[in-house]
C-alpha cells in the first residue's frame, strides 16, 4: 500500500556565495534548488522536486525563503 502524499512547507537559510542563484539550470552549475533536493531525496529516500516562493539571483543569501515539497517518505518518530 502507497502512503498518501504529504505536502510540506519549510522556510530555507543559505549563503549563497558559492551558488548561481536558485533555480536549477542546465550544465555544471552549482544551484541551491539542485543542493536542496538532494538533501531532501536523501532523507525521503526518492526524488524530491521543491517549489520556490521566489527565487535569487548568482551569489545572493536568503534569510527566509518559503518552499514546499511533496512526498510520500514515512519517517519513525
């Protein structure tokens, strides 16, 4: 039996000095939505694709910014 979908909604702190901005792009490029997913996919244990409130551009810090992820990870309490 599948479990249901959860959806959750997190808010995300970064330095992104080392980043070019928020949103995956093609090639060898280091972004904090590709960095983000695979440390999310890694605790769920499947692929985790994050939605963004907003977004920031090459080398730009967030304090506080809203995404939501969808999942069907179970996770012992």
């Amino acid at each position: 039996m599948l479990s249901p979908v959860q959806r959750y909604a997190v808010g995300v702190e970064y330095d992104g000095s080392r980043y070019h901005g928020w949103q995956s792009q093609p090639g060898d490029v280091s972004c904090v939505q590709e960095s983000v997913e695979m440390a999310l996919g890694r605790v769920a244990n499947h692929p985790v694709s994050v939605i963004c409130a907003g977004r920031t551009d090459s080398g730009v810090h967030a304090s506080y910014q809203v995404i939501h992820f969808d999942t069907t990870a179970v996770r012992a309490e």
